[in-house]
C-alpha cells in the first residue's frame, strides 16, 4: 500500500508540475505587460511635463478671470497650419528654403453685461531654416479672423514676427502674445460661443495645397525665443 502511495504521489507531481510552470509564465508576462503600461505611462507624462515647461517660457502668462459666458473657440486652421518654401516648387528636402509650424494656442477672454469680448492669445511657432534659405533672418506674417460660429469672416488682421536663427541653428520657437482682439456683442444674450477665432500662416496657394495633402518638412533642433505682439 505504501508504494502505490509514492507511485501515485508521483504521477500527481508530474501532471502538476507543468500546470505551475505555465501558471509561473503567464504571470511573468502580465508582469511584464504592466511594467511596459507602466514605462509608457511614465514616458507620456514626462513628455506633457515638458510640454507644460515650455509654455511656462512665456514672458507674458494669460490671465484667468471669470466671465459672464464662454470664450470664443480659438482654432487653428488646417490648411495654413504650415509654412513651406520650395524652389521652384520642387518637393525634395534639398529644395527647402524657410519654414514654420503653429505648434500651439493658449487663450483667455473676458467681458460682462454688454460689453465687447476682449481675447488675448499666446501662440507658439516652429520656425526652420532649410538648405536653400538665405541669411540669418526670415519675417513671417499671418493672420487671426474672427467669426461667427461657421459662417461669415467678421474681422481679420495680420501680424508679423521675425525668426532669427544663430549660426549652426535649423530650428527655433517663437512664442507671439496678441492683446487686442476684441469682439463686439450687439446685447448681453451673445455668448463667446457664438464666436470662432482661427489663426493661420500668409500662405500661397500651392503651400495651403501642400498642406491640404498632410505633407511636410521640418529642420531637426530647437532653440527658444520669444516675440510679442499687440
């Protein structure tokens, strides 16, 4: 009887064991799975960290105030998202002459009872400077246009900034502080959603096209500076 016992302890440690190892692989890999969840969390919010560290760079932080309703929808607009010069319109990394990028908006507004809608708007430029540029310095111009929700232009005015490159420098942001956007509101019931501003670069028709397609290119380093504007 004693050795049938062994005999069947035996038999049951073989059928066991490989059940445990599978069970010791598949939390193993779990473990692995959650500390590459866990590494990619990590790496994300390092990377919205440094994000939030740049527009910290801004010399002129918006106010936070309380209105009377929601600000104005402040969007940039897709097809002049990107400036672009090519020679002779040539499409090739070689060719590329001047170039920018609106990488981002940060916006406030104010106003009560009847009164205007008063935006300020802090926007933030990748500005590059490709083979076939020319000198150290490029003057960009584009435009802010206020509207009504998905209708008529009511405004539009352009601005310039100027990017100015080091020597050895490809690349820089500028980051442009605009005060004196203000919207006219016939009575107290207009609300800012009833607005959309859009902003975008001075671009020529082929440039807007290019954009259209969702192509681009961009120099590689960045360097800071900053602009303001009224």
């Amino acid at each position: 009887m004693r050795r049938l016992s062994f005999v069947f302890l035996g038999v049951a440690l073989m059928v066991i064991a490989p059940t445990a190892q599978r069970a010791y692989a598949q939390s193993s890999q779990a473990q692995r799975d959650d500390d590459a969840r866990r590494q990619a969390e990590d790496a994300e919010d390092k990377k919205k960290k440094q994000k939030e560290k740049e527009w910290n760079t801004d010399p002129a932080p918006l106010p936070s105030v309380t209105n009377a309703g929601p600000c104005p929808f402040v969007r940039v607009l897709y097809d002049a998202a990107r400036y672009l010069e090519l020679k002779d319109n040539k499409e090739a990394l070689a060719n590329v002459g001047w170039t920018g990028e609106v990488e981002g908006v940060h916006s406030a507004c104010s106003y009560r009872a009847n009164e205007p809608i008063r935006v300020q708007a802090a926007i933030k430029f990748g500005l590059g400077r490709g083979p076939q540029a020319v000198g150290a310095s490029k003057d960009y111009r584009y435009w802010v246009a206020v509207t009504s929700r998905n209708q008529a232009v009511i405004s539009k005015q352009y601005f310039d900034i100027i990017g100015e490159f080091k020597p050895g420098q490809d690349r820089i942001t500028v980051v442009d502080t605009l005060k004196g956007i203000t919207i006219p509101r016939a009575d107290a019931t207009v609300s800012g959603s009833q607005f959309e501003i859009l902003i975008g670069f001075d671009v020529t028709p082929e440039m807007a096209e290019f954009n259209r397609l969702g192509k681009r290119f961009r120099a590689v380093t960045t360097q800071t500076a900053s602009a303001g504007g009224d």
